[in-house]
C-alpha cells in the first residue's frame, strides 16, 4: 500500500465511510461532522465539553482529500508511478487550497459589496434562496414575481447558489464547495430546491418539519404537494417540502425543467413571515 492509498484509507475512516462511498455519501456525511464540530466547539465554550471532539481541520483535510482524488480519478487513464504519486498528492492539494484561497476572497468581496449595497437598499422582510441545478435562473425577476404577491413587503432577498449536479471539471468541484460554504455562512429562511438537493439537505436536518410550522402558524398546505423525507435522526418519514413546479412565480426564470420545492430554514420567530409568503403561492398555485 503506497502512502497515498493509507492516507486515503484514514481519510474514509475519519468521516466513518466505507472506501466505496459514493460522491454524495461523501458531501452528505462531510456536512454533518461540520454541523456536529461547529455544535461541540458551541458546547465546549459553554463549559458542556464531554471530552470527546470533533476536529474541523481534520475533517476538511479528508474530505478535500477524497474529493480530490475522486475528483481526478475520473480523468486518470494509466497507473502513476512513485514519483507520479508524490506529484498527483500535491498537486491535487495546491488546486485546492488555491480553489479556497479564490473562493474565500471571493466571498470576502462579496461581503464588502453587501455592505456597500446595504446603505442604499430597505431592508428585507425575507431571504429566499434558490439552490441547486439552476445555472440560468434569474433571481432578480424571482424577486419581483415574489413581491407581486405580497405588494405591501419592500424587498425581498434572493440570491442563486447553483450547485452542479455532476463534478466534471475542477470549476464543477470549486462551484460545489462554494454551495457548501454558502450553507454555512447564509442561512436564508426559504430555499427553492431541485429534487436531487431537496432529498440531500432535508437528510442533514436543514429543514424544518411541515407538520411543527403549521400547527404554529395554521397554514394549511395540500396532501398532494407536500414531499417527505428523512434525516439521519428520523426513524419515518417527515414533511420537509411543497412542491410548487409549474407555479407561475417561476415563469421566465429559467429553471432548467428541474422541480422546485421549497424548505424552509427560517427560524419560528420569523415563521410567520414565512407564511405570509407560502400562503399566498399556495392560493395562487395552478
């Protein structure tokens, strides 16, 4: 076993997967070790430490070791020697860390952008995220159908965070962590989903249960649009979605004939607000 192989073996078994994980089992589990550490780094401060810990370098370090090697495995046609070995191992990693160096200063300017932006715009009365494999969508017009519902609101806040259904090229996978890092730091409260990223966040708890929002804030939502799914702590399956494909919000977005479902992630004191909104798609849903 070369010191790549052992290397990728600790890798797996760090994030507690089998060496014949899928992709998507990979970025699943990796998103939850993330919340977990992120939940005992929270503990720890708060003097609750149980004296075992997640680390978050570590975790980084495996996962941006599999799916790189994953990532160029696809590409690979011969066997590398030795020494190809020792290059493909640092190459891979100097693509990375650039890919976080860029994705890193480009949210840096994002952010100062926002701040510039802020001083001249109302603020929103809800953040709506469109998520996954909408490359053409166009999130300025979402915003407006959004506002014509709900005329008396000011702004609306929507951004596009596409997420590539496949990994294909070293853009796909510098794209993919982008859409991971942007769950992280942007907690918008209404994500519009394809089926593919609907059934992976509602499995990392994401979402909140239908069934909780409604009996808080009485909206009432059809059977037939409502969509299950499971976390890793469910034992059934739970409401997470509404399925609104064909509403005519989305008309002129570009969708790229994918699904769109809405999750909500808003926390229950801006539940209601959320409401106001799915309230009036749904009495407009034909």
């Amino acid at each position: 076993m070369t010191e790549l192989d052992e290397q990728m073996k600790k890798a797996y078994e760090l994030l507690g997967l089998p060496e014949d994980a899928t992709r998507e089992q990979v970025e699943n589990r990796y998103f939850i070790l993330l919340k977990r550490a992120r939940a005992e780094k929270t503990r720890s401060e708060a003097g609750e430490d149980d004296g075992e810990t997640l680390k978050l370098a570590e975790i980084n370090q495996a996962y941006n070791l599999i799916i790189g090697i994953e990532s160029e495995k696809s590409v690979t046609v011969e066997k590398q020697t030795k020494v190809g070995h020792f290059f493909y191992y640092y190459k891979v990693h100097v693509i990375i860390g650039l890919l976080i160096v860029l994705v890193g200063g480009y949210m840096i300017k994002e952010g100062i952008d926002k701040r510039r932006e802020a001083a001249n715009t109302p603020p929103a009365n809800l953040s709506v995220s469109v998520f996954g494999n909408f490359y053409f969508a166009d999130a300025e017009l979402l915003e407006q159908n959004l506002l014509k519902l709900v005329p008396e609101w000011q702004r609306i806040k929507t951004s596009l965070v596409y997420n590539p259904p496949e990994i294909q090229s070293q853009q796909d996978m510098a794209l993919q962590q982008k859409s991971v890092l942007m769950l992280i730091t942007e907690k918008d409260e209404v994500y519009v989903t394809d089926e593919k990223n609907f059934e992976s966040l509602a499995m990392q708890g994401l979402f909140v249960k239908l069934d909780e929002f409604a009996a808080k804030t009485g909206l009432k939502i059809p059977d037939n649009l409502i969509r299950q799914s499971r976390t890793e702590d469910d034992t059934s399956d739970y409401a997470y979605g509404i399925d609104l494909t064909g509403h005519r919000v989305f008309d002129g977005i570009e969708m790229t004939q994918e699904r769109q479902i809405i999750g909500i992630r808003a926390p229950e004191e801006r539940w209601d607000d959320v409401a106001t909104l799915l309230g009036k798609l749904l009495q407009t849903m034909r």
